[in-house]
C-alpha cells in the first residue's frame, strides 16, 4: 500500500473523474448561460429619435434596451462649464469633447453608474445630474464629481441620421 | 438526547416503528430534556416556525392568484387584495408576516448574543442559523419585487447592481442576473421562481439547526452545561410546549394588531404605484429589516468597498464563535460585556434609523461612526474582553441559583462566597 508507483487502477480513476468533470461541466453550463440575455432580448432594435423640438436647456429621456437614455440639447453656458474643468479635478477624467461629439448635443444613458439608479435633471453641486439614491453629482457633462459612483456616466453608440434625428444602438 | 429505548405500545405501532422508527423520533422531541431555567426569550425558536409555516401557507395560496409578468404583475396584485376572496388578508398576513419574521429572528439572534448561545459545542448551530437568515433577507427581497412596483423595480435595480462592483466579471454578472440589458420581465420571472424555491430550503436547514441543537442541548439563561438531567431539565412536553404556545399567542397579537389595524405602515407608499424604468423614487429605502446593513453600504464613499463592508457586516457574524474568546457562555456573569452587548443593539438600532434618512450631513457622519462601532465591537473589543474581563463567578449548577435559597444570581452568588 506504502508504494507510490502508479498503477492501472490510479489511470482508471483519474480518467473517470476527468471525463465526470467534462460531463457536468457541459450538463451545468446549459443551467447557466440560459440566464443570459436571450435571443430576443439582443435582437431589441436600435432606437430612433426625433429632437426637432427640443430647446437648448431642454432634456428629454426615451428607453433604449429597457434603459433610460438622456438626450440633452445644453445652453452654451452648460458647455463652457463644461468644457473649463481641468481634467486633474475628475475622478474619472474624460475631455467634454470626448462625450460630446457635437457639443450642443449630450446623449449619455442615465443610469448612475453606482447601482443603477436614474439622476435627476439640473440638480447637484455641479448643475448636473444629481442621483437621490445615494448621493452621487454629476456636472453638466455627465462627469462623475462627488459621491460614491465610480465612473462617468455612460456614451451608448449613437449618430445623426439628419439634422433632426438622433439613432440610439 | 433521552437515552432511554421507546417501544410503541400497540401492536400496529410496534411494527411500523421496527420498519420507520418514526415514534421513536416523536417520543425523542417530546421526551427532549430541556433546562428549567429557559426565559421567554427563548420561545422565538418556535415563534419562528410559526413565522416560516405562515409564509409558506399564505405565499402557496397568493401563488395561485399571482402572474409573474412584467405587464400583468402589478395588476394581479391589485386582483388579490380586491377580486379574490379575502385576498387582502392572505396577502397582508403575508406581507406583515415577512416583518414579523424578521422581527422574530432579530430577537432570538441578539437573544444568542447576549447568553453566548453560538459558543462551543453550539457554533454548527449558529452557523446554519446565519445561513438561515442570509437566505431569508435573499427571500424577502425576491418577494418583495414580485409586486413590481417603484420600490420593487428600484430595489431589484440596486441590489442587483452591488454585484458589478466585482471587478472585471462584476457587469456580466449583473447582466446573468437580469438576463437583459436592465432589470425586466426575465428578472420577474427567475425572482418569482427563486422566491417559491428558497422558504423550502429555509425549512430544510431548520431541520438541520434543530437537529444540531437537540446534540449538545439547550444553552440556558445562566449558560453552563447540565450537570444532572433529572434536576436540572423538564421534558419538552408539556413544559415548553405550554411556554411557547403561550409566547406564540403574545406573539400572534402582535401579528394581527399590523395586519389588522396598520397593515401598510411597515411598507412604502411608492410601491403602491407601478414600475417605471424612467423615474427613480426620489427617496429609496429598503424594508426596515435591512437597513443597518444599507446604512453600512451608503457610509463607505467607494462603490466596491462599500459593497464589501456590507457583506462583512453580515458574513463576520459567522465567525463569531471565534472572535468571542470569553469562556462564560452569559452575559449575566460578564459586566463588561453585558454593557457592550447594549451598546452594540444601540449601534444596530441607529444604523437602522440612519439607512433610512438621507444618506447626506450629519446622518452620514453618525452611519460613518456606528459602522466603526460595528466593526469595533466584533474585531477588537469581543476578542479583547475575552482575556481582559474580570468574570463573576458562575453557579455550579443551573438549580442552583433556584434551590440555593434566591433566584436572584447575586443572592447565590454571595451566598456561595460564604460558603
């Protein structure tokens, strides 16, 4: 028994339990990954707006995959507040024009990205977002400032179609 | 525990014992010797049964009337409380019995804390009673989104989110948990299953907490082990039984005062209005029994730090067994501990009171202290006081601050310096 050569049996055993391992592992997985995101969930369109008659320093809110979607036109003393923040006073550092393609035009998802709730409009510290859950502020480039929230708030992919048309995804 | 052989009178019962000693099990848990000192606050073991066959009654019964759908959900609910024979009440009890439950658990685990009831041999015990209460909060949250109201779809919104502070795999965790790109109908769907699945779990590991229990025996109020069953223990029936049914009855007062008189008060009026993905609740705040925790969460300002200091608060209750490294079981005989182990139910309560303000100003600052405190308290101070403390001496036997002339623990306990 003290013996340490390995014999027939070590082999048989051990492929046993490799080609079991192999076996639930595959059996286990179907369990898992169909939880994932099913296929008419990912087949969700992209979305297309019409901005036409939004104001500057007006927003309006649309759901793109079950998330609200922020689409302000902002006034031009929002995008020089914007743009006069020195990048070594963002937690999360991201030039305005990084966010803003066309800076009149800010389209970001509003979700705070702590745990997901939705800021509110013209609110905060920084004349931003503000998100009531747990105290995050966000200044007028969705720029994370103060609070617990980790990031900024995200850029979904988004183009003009035209003048007046904004296309989500 | 009862050593003694049982042998079912009738013939019938002596068969089917031999086959399925079932008898035998039923006379072991009505023979089981119990300390005859046992206070009220040991009645919550059975409260808690109580609490747990409650919900699963009133929750099969809503389950027949109840449509796990995102568009239907909401309106189902409203179809309980106002087409269905008394669906009001079925869900109200179920609803309030959730609070009840927890209210229970709260005493009888800061009942555990304050007689040492989770150290040797009872730390298996303590543990599947934590994995108990940590599937109960998992089973109150689920319940709680079924009504898919603001404060459902907001909760489910933020718990879910805790986990994409896991880094690197934490976002395609939280999109496995919702199956979608934001908390939806599969969200509704997989809650409502686990929500069904998990109080027979719960009862599961009661089994096991019961059976772990009937091993060592009941801690006792002067908490030493029993030196002589016949004086120092009762038989469960008819002493305890009557004891608990009797608490169970105060109890169940209680139970039906909320569910009768103020059946709303433990909610949130926001639920009462339907799930918009657009708009968060301006002030979102868990069910009361999990604040402590959510004022833990909101007083770290780092998102994962945050999450991990929740979970601590909870998982640390685990080691406990280990961190207290005071031989005496009771606080009765531990004047230092006693008065920390108030200190720590003030702690909890204003942690409590703060999860459920404005997570800003001078509430921030007091969740930033006791959360300290919290920690303080299990870290540093109850491993500390184990070798610091200047015990009292212990009775030798639980009789004995009965019999031994006063039920007064200081009487007996003079008493015995003269001796």
């Amino acid at each position: 028994m003290s013996e340490k050569k390995t014999n027939r049996r070590d082999f048989l055993f051990t492929a046993t339990y490799a080609v079991g391992a192999v076996g639930v592992g595959a059996v286990v997985w179907p369990m898992i990954d169909q939880m994932n995101p099913d296929a008419s969930v990912k087949a969700l369109a992209s979305t297309e707006v019409d901005v036409s008659s939004l104001n500057p320093g007006k927003t309006i809110t649309v759901l793109w995959r079950g998330k609200p979607v922020f689409i302000r036109r902002r006034t031009q003393e929002e995008i020089a507040e914007a743009k006069s923040v020195k990048l070594e006073d963002l937690k999360d550092p991201q030039k305005d024009e990084d966010r803003a393609k066309d800076p009149e035009w800010l389209v970001m998802l509003g979700v705070c990205t702590h745990l997901g709730c939705v800021p509110l409009d013209q609110k905060g510290d920084y004349n931003g977002w503000f998100c009531p859950c747990h105290g995050s502020h966000y200044d007028t480039s969705g720029r994370i400032r103060k609070g617990p929230a980790p990031t900024n708030m995200e850029i979904p992919k988004y183009e003009f179609v035209n003048a007046n048309t904004i296309k989500i995804g | 525990m009862s050593d003694h052989e049982y042998t079912p009178k009738s013939k019938f019962g002596k068969w089917f014992n031999d086959r399925l000693p079932l008898l035998s099990l039923a006379s072991h848990l009505t023979d089981y010797p119990t300390p005859k000192n046992l206070n009220y606050w040991w009645t919550f073991g059975g409260i808690l049964t109580f609490c747990l066959i409650t919900q699963i009654v009133t929750g099969l019964v809503l389950a027949m009337h109840y449509i796990a759908h995102a568009d239907m959900a909401f309106d189902s609910v409203e179809h309980i409380m106002r087409d269905v024979n008394y669906g009001w009440l079925i869900r109200y009890i179920h609803a309030n019995g959730a609070s009840m439950f927890f209210l229970a658990v709260y005493i009888h685990i800061f009942r555990s804390l304050f007689y040492g009831s989770y150290k040797s041999p009872r730390e298996v015990i303590w543990i599947i009673g934590i994995i108990i209460y940590l599937l109960m909060m998992a089973a109150a949250f689920m319940g709680y989104v079924l009504p898919w109201g603001q404060m459902s779809f907001w909760g489910a919104t933020v718990i879910t989110n805790l986990f994409s502070a896991i880094p690197l795999v934490g976002e395609g965790i939280v999109t496995w948990l919702w199956g979608g790109y934001s908390v939806d109908n599969p969200t509704l769907t997989r809650f409502f299953t686990l929500h069904y699945l998990i109080p027979f779990l719960i009862l599961g590991l009661v089994v096991l907490h019961i059976w772990a229990l009937h091993v060592p025996g009941n801690n006792n109020p002067v908490g030493i082990d029993i030196q002589k069953p016949s004086k120092d223990t009762v038989p469960f029936h008819p002493y305890i039984v009557i004891k608990d049914g009797f608490a169970l009855l105060m109890f169940s007062i209680v139970f039906a005062f909320f569910v009768f008189y103020t059946p709303n008060i433990l909610g949130h009026a926001d639920n009462y209005i339907e799930a918009d993905p657009l708009v968060t609740p301006a002030h979102i705040v868990p069910e009361w029994y999990l604040l402590p925790f959510y004022a833990i969460l909101r007083s770290v300002p780092d998102k994962l730090l945050g999450v991990v200091a929740m979970l601590s608060a909870i998982f640390i209750l685990a080691a406990l067994p280990w961190l207290d490294t005071s031989k005496i079981r009771s606080a009765v005989f531990r004047p230092l501990y006693r008065q920390f182990y108030w200190i720590l139910v003030a702690d909890v309560l204003i942690l409590g009171y703060v999860g459920a303000m404005p997570a800003e100003g001078l509430y921030l600052l007091i969740a930033r202290v006791a959360t300290a405190y919290y920690f303080l308290h299990f870290l540093v101070i109850l491993p500390v006081l184990g070798f610091k403390e200047k015990t009292l001496p212990i009775p030798l036997s639980i009789t004995e601050p009965v019999l031994g002339g006063s039920s007064n623990f200081a009487l007996a306990k003079n008493k015995k310096k003269f001796e």
